[in-house]
C-alpha cells in the first residue's frame, strides 16, 4: 500500500512563504527518503507593468531571480537530498508546471495556502485540478513535524488511498492517527420521525460501520475513530471548525469520494477544504 515519493516540486513566489515552504519541504523529503526536490519559480513578465520596462530592460530577470532562490535554498534547505532550483517564463505558471511535473515524473507538488492573505491562490486551485499527482497545501503556520494524523474517510474504496501516505510517513510510537467521518441525518424521514429520534440511532449505525471499516482495513497500527455530526453539505466545514481546535499537524483527503463519477474530478468536499486557510496542511491523495 505503501507509496514512493522520490520527486517533489515546490512551488515558489519570491513571497516570505517561500522560506516556510522550503523548511517544511526540507523535513518532508527526509521523512519520505526523496531522491530529488525541485523548486521551481515562473517569472510572469508580461506582468510587469509598462513603467518599469525601462529600468528593467537590462536586467537579466533569470539570473537574478535564480541567485536569490538558490540563496534561500541554500539557507533553509538543509535535508541531504540533492535539490535543484528551475526558473522560467511561462504565460501560465500551472502549465509550466504540469510540464515540469510530467518531465520528471513528480509524485508530489507542494504549492503555498495562502487563502485570506496577499494573493489569490488561484494558481494552486488550478493545479489541484489539473494534476495527477498529490497535491500538498502548505500554510504558513504549518510547523515541520507530523506527530498528528486527520485521514478523513467516507468508508468508500478512494477514501483508502489516504493510507498511502499513512504509510510513508508513520512512525510506531512517534505518530497518532485518527481517522475521521462526518454524519448527518436523513432529513427526507423528518415529516414522519423526528430527527430528536433519529440522531442516536444514526450515531450508533456510524459507530458500528467506522469500527467494521477499521477492522476490514487490518490496519497494522492503532487508530482512533473521529465522527462528527453535520449537515451533509457542512462536511468540509465542520471538519475545519473540529481541527482547528485540534493538536493535528497533518489532514489527508482522497481528491474524490464515493460519489464522484469522473475520473478526473475534484470532489466537492476536498476542494473546499483546499481552498480554505486552517492552519493546518492538507495533503490530497490522487
């Protein structure tokens, strides 16, 4: 079950971000026995302005841009794993980088949350889309250790693939798991039984199929039940408001859940989850 990730790609912006993006890429490649990590910046220049031409018309924008992210690689990279830095002009940075992905055959990109900061975050949304390989968000609080799992489940055959990461990064008495589930109760019965009624009973059934999972999984290593009570349109919510009261360090999340026809489709839960800032990394399983 257990996944390789011998190439990773971060993504970097010349923001302050970078500086958390290349310290926590330098523990994950570690954590993962990666053998190369690339980092990669795209230099947009029909972005900048006409007023600035001038000035600039002699600057090597390559070169500089590549002297000051080796610099910053070199300082906060510190994993012993061979690195390099790609610089490039590209119209669009997420085609350039499913470029770079195919090219060396990436199996994870690392890409900044900066939702509800300076700057859109559209780019990263894209790539979640158009990516085939895992996606990991990376906040700026995120802190460089995983002591604590959230793998979140709908019990359905793609929300398994969270354990391929499990995997990878668990370590026997260092790493807590909780595995979580969001309920909610059929509201179509409400009309004939009350959902006063209906909530236990409900509870119980979740209760009994999370512990059926688990055992039906055979997981080698402990793991604890999480299940929440929500709105079925309220999961990616109530998944948020319950970890950010929590000590996790790491969410993963399938791309898709049980629902999902397309092969290529983002499941609603897990892109809202993407494209919100918690606090904590969001690892998506493709």
């Amino acid at each position: 079950m257990k996944k390789d990730y011998k190439n990773i790609l971060v993504a970097l912006d010349l923001s302050d971000l970078d500086e958390v993006l290349i310290q926590y890429s330098s523990f994950l490649a570690e954590k993962l026995k990666a053998e190369k990590v690339y980092f990669v910046h795209n230099i947009k220049k029909y972005a900048i302005s006409e007023l600035f031409e001038e000035q600039l018309k002699e600057v090597n924008l390559d070169e500089v841009i590549g002297d000051e992210l080796n610099e910053k690689v070199q300082e906060h990279f510190k994993a012993d794993i061979p690195s390099e830095v790609l610089i490039s002009e590209d119209p669009y940075s997420e085609s350039l980088i499913k470029y770079i992905v195919d090219k060396f055959g990436i199996q994870l990109v690392i890409v900044g949350n900066k939702k509800h900061e300076k700057g859109t975050g559209l780019v990263s949304g894209k790539l979640l889309k158009l990516l085939r390989c895992d996606v990991l968000a990376v906040p700026r609080l995120a802190k460089p250790q995983i002591e604590t799992i959230w793998a979140g489940t709908d019990f359905s055959p793609e929300s398994r693939k969270t354990f391929q990461v499990i995997d990878a990064l668990f370590q026997k008495s260092k790493t807590s798991l909780k595995l979580v589930h969001v309920y909610s109760v059929p509201l179509q019965f409400s009309p004939y039984v009350s959902a006063e009624f209906m909530a236990p009973k409900v509870e119980k059934h979740i209760k009994e199929k999370i512990e059926k999972y688990i055992r039906k999984m055979a997981y080698p290593e402990p793991m604890e039940p999480l299940i929440f009570h929500g709105r079925e349109s309220g999961t990616a919510q109530k998944i948020i408001a319950n970890i950010k009261k929590s000590n996790a360090d790491l969410l993963v999340v399938a791309d898709k859940g049980g629902n999902t026809f397309s092969p290529f489709a983002i499941g609603s839960v897990t892109e809202e989850l993407f494209n919100t800032n918690y606090g904590v990394p969001l690892w998506v399983v493709k």
